[in-house]
C-alpha cells in the first residue's frame, strides 16, 4: 500500500486549522491564534501602536491626523510670516530710516543681554523698568479687586444697591482712564500714586459688572432651598454664591488686567520715572525707533503671557453642566 504525503505551507497549515469550538482540541479546551498579515496587503501610512488585550485580540489602529497637525500649525506661521514680509516692505520703501526686522531683531539681543543693567535713575535695563510697570498694575489691580468685587456681589444681591449705582456705573465707566491722570495728580500729589490711581479706576468697572452679572444669574431654586434651610447671608454667599460667580469673576478679573496693562503704558509716558511707558518715551526722545520696536513686541508677550495665564486659571474653575 502506498501512502502519499501531502506538504502544506505555513499560511496553509494557519488557514487550515481546526477551530476551538469544534475541532480536535474538543469543547474543553481553547487556544488563541494570531494570524499572519497577508503579503498581498501591505501597511500604508503611518499608524500608531496600540498594545495587546489579555484576550490577544489588538484594537482597532488608528492613523496619525496629519491635517489636524497642518491646521494648528500653518495658520500661525503663515500670520506672522504676513507681519514680518509687510514689515520687510514697509522699511525697503520707508524713507526715514524705518528699521528692518533684521535690524531690529540684532536691536533685540543686544537689549535683552543686560536687561537688568543700571546706570542712573532714568537709565536702567528694560527688565528694571517691565517689573516697575508690573508693580503698579498689581497694585492698582488688587485694589480694584479688593473694592469691585464685593461691590459687584451686593449690587447683584440687593436690587435696592442695583438700582442706586447702576446710573453711576453707566456715567463713569465710559469715561476714559487717562481723563482721570491728572484728578490723581492733583489729589495724590505724585506721579506714582497717580499712575496707581488710573489702573485701579480703569480696573474696577469690569470686575463689578462682571461679578454683579453673575450673581443676577444664580438660579433662583438655589436661593429658595437657602430660604427653607435657613441659611445667614453668609452661608448662602461662601456656598451658594461663590462658586456660581466665580466663572463670571474670573472673565471680569482678565478684562480687568488686559484693560491696566494697556493703561499703564499710557500713563507712565504722561508721568514719567521707570516703567515700560516712560522706556519707550525716552527712546522717541532719543530718536530709538528700533528700541521701540523691541518695546513694543515686549509690551505685547508680556500681556499675552498675562492673558494666558488668566484664561487657564478661568478654565480650571469653569464648571459645565453635564447634558442628559
């Protein structure tokens, strides 16, 4: 009797194995199979490994979002690339010596390789004079804080207290900041306090607009069940109130240090001494425009790293309501 041997490949062998279920290894016992990618399929693009369940089953592969990298990306780029060739052009065709931004970026390293140098009391480093400006406007905005937010939760809370300042909050908001320079120089006799003065008042509006908003928009089933269980007033401001408002506190507190750090560069210019305002007047005085150049893009990461970090700060004590 002949006995003819039949010889199957590897995939065959794969292909052609008995299943758990119902072959030679019976109902009792089980085995995982990892198949082979077949050759006829090769991998495209990029994919992102994913590790191996306790089954030996992988989960589904899923490929790298190229364009959501391109539309984060290029959008800035091609923005300040916009800025920098309008700039280039502007000083090719400039006849009065406007600095290139080659120029004003060599300009830009040797200002900021002794920031903190000083030689006399109005010739100091730009580091020196950014920290004098930074103090005044954290002096000026915590007085605001201390005096808008309280403020802004009684006129929320009493209708009576609404009533009566809303009419002066209408008049004097709209008034602007420098217009209330020289009340301070007059009152305060200096140009410090003075300048101090212009940040807490043009500081102060949004903080109690934005707070007595918020506290008009508690829901008024909160302020019943306060009713019912007898709270005091300050019960129901620490645990009801308070974290209702604080989103709206938190908007009104980064409107209130956009608007001062805009102010004070105003301000210092009209008073003099050390700060980024007064920096930026000297240099016109001395016929700087590249030291300008620097301030000004100075003045703008200062304010934006301000504006950051408000907006993360509001993001971690913003509460959204969960849909059902």
């Amino acid at each position: 009797m002949m006995v003819s041997a039949v010889f199957h490949s590897p995939l065959e062998q794969s292909a052609a194995a008995p299943s758990p279920a119902g072959g030679a290894l019976g109902k009792g016992h089980t085995t995982s199979q990892t198949a082979a990618p077949s050759p006829a399929f090769p991998r495209r693009g990029r994919e992102l490994k994913v590790p191996a369940l306790h089954d030996g089953r992988r989960e589904q592969k899923i490929p790298f979002d190229w364009r959501d990298l391109w539309l984060r990306v290029l959008p800035p780029v091609f923005g300040i690339g916009l800025l920098v060739g309008t700039w280039a052009i502007v000083s090719m065709k400039s006849t009065s010596g406007f600095p290139s931004p080659i120029e004003t970026f060599r300009q830009a390293i040797d200002v900021f390789s002794d920031p903190f140098y000083r030689k006399g009391p109005n010739d100091q480093g730009i580091g020196w004079n950014v920290l004098s400006s930074l103090q005044r406007v954290a002096l000026g905005f915590g007085l605001a804080a201390l005096v808008g937010i309280p403020l802004g939760f009684m006129i929320g809370r009493f209708t009576f207290l609404s009533r009566m300042f809303n009419p002066l909050i209408s008049l004097l908001r709209p008034v602007s900041p420098l217009a209330w320079l020289p009340i301070g120089l007059m009152v305060f006799k200096g140009a410090n306090p003075a300048a101090i003065w212009t940040i807490f008042i043009c500081s102060i509006w949004p903080m109690i607009i934005n707070t007595a908003v918020g506290v008009q928009r508690v829901p008024s089933d909160y302020l019943n069940v306060a009713r019912v269980l007898n709270l005091s007033e300050w019960k129901i401001v620490s645990k009801i109130l308070f974290p209702a408002v604080l989103p709206y506190m938190l908007t009104g507190v980064r409107l209130a240090v956009g608007t001062a750090w805009l102010v004070i560069v105003a301000a210092e210019m009209l008073t003099g001494g050390v700060g980024i305002g007064f920096w930026v007047w000297d240099e016109w005085n001395n016929l700087n425009v590249r030291n300008i150049i620097v301030a000004i893009f100075t003045i703008g990461m200062v304010g934006l790293i301000l504006e950051c970090a408000l907006i993360k700060l509001a993001t971690a004590f913003t509460f959204e309501e969960v849909k059902t």
